[in-house]
C-alpha cells in the first residue's frame, strides 16, 4: 500500500479545480451544507459515516438541525492528501 502524502501547492490547486464547492479552510478542505430538515442532515452523515470507515478517512464536522459542516485534512501528514480529495468527491456525490 503507497504512503500517503500531503499535496504540494500545485497539487492541490489543480484538484481543488475538481471539487464542486469545496473550499480551503484553515489548511484543509472545507464544505457547507444544507438539508430541509434534520432527519435528512443526520441521514446524510450516517451515509458519510459508512464511507470514511470504509476508506478508514475520518471527517472533522459539526451539525445544528439542518446544517452540516466537514472539514478533510489528513493529520498523519500535516495536511490535505489525495485521501482528502477522493473523500470529498465522494461526499459531493452524495449531496
């Protein structure tokens, strides 16, 4: 299994050009969104939940009723890896 790696600049911006409404935050990668309500917020995560365990990439989010908040930063490496970006892609398809 290959390391992982943090992006480099250049990387990273030209995966960021990827990422539908994703944005940097603080070092990492940052999107918002929002639900009619919380049953489907809540819904949303848990399916996040399935696949973050599944690639063993764990999110950093925060939820109020129908507001969901995910930052991705790969810790081990001290920023954003191409973990991060297949992560996001992922979650962006399900919204």
């Amino acid at each position: 299994m290959a390391k992982v790696q943090k992006l480099s600049d250049k990387e990273l911006q030209e995966r960021m050009a990827t990422l539908d409404g994703w944005v940097l935050d603080h070092g990492k990668l940052y999107r918002k969104f929002k639900f009619p309500n919380f049953i489907q917020a809540f819904g949303f995560m848990s399916q996040v939940a399935l696949i973050a365990e599944a690639m063993n990439h764990h999110p950093e989010w925060f939820n109020v009723y129908n507001r969901v908040e995910i930052h991705l930063a790969t810790h081990d490496v001290g920023g954003i890896s191409a973990k991060d970006v297949e992560l996001a892609n992922k979650i962006s398809v399900l919204a």
